[in-house]
C-alpha cells in the first residue's frame, strides 16, 4: 500500500465519520422535537438531555475524523 493509498483510506474514513456525526445531529433535532410535544415533564426532560448527549458524541466524531484527516499523511 503507497503513501497515497493510505490518505485516501483515512479520507474515506474521516468522510464516513462526519456523514455519521450529521446523521446523529438530525437524531439529535428529532429528539428535540419529540421532547416538545410529550406530555410529561419528565420525559421531556429527559429526552432534551438524551438530545445533547447525542450532539456531544456528535462533535466528538466530527473532531476525531478532523484528527483522523490531519494525521493522514503521517501515516506510515
């Protein structure tokens, strides 16, 4: 495997991760949304919070694959 074989493998990656974080950020708006329109307090409070765990995780991805395409090239 060349050098460029591998920045591309760490490029595909780093794209998946980010696709994976937007995805868990739409997660993230419909639990929000159904946070809303529940009729206990409760379980809006709890989805609201289940909510922001799943944009932290979210970020965390997105900051691991920024990592993961900044390191690429040393890769070797």
């Amino acid at each position: 495997m060349t050098t460029g074989d591998r920045v591309g493998n760490g490029d595909r990656t780093a794209a998946v991760m980010h696709s994976t974080a937007a995805q868990l950020e739409e997660t993230e708006a419909m639990l929000h949304r159904s946070a809303e329109a529940a009729p206990n307090e409760t379980t809006r409070e709890r989805l609201h919070a289940l909510a922001d765990r799943v944009t932290a995780e979210a970020k965390a991805i997105d900051a691991r694959a920024e990592c993961l395409a900044d390191n690429d090239t040393s890769v070797g």
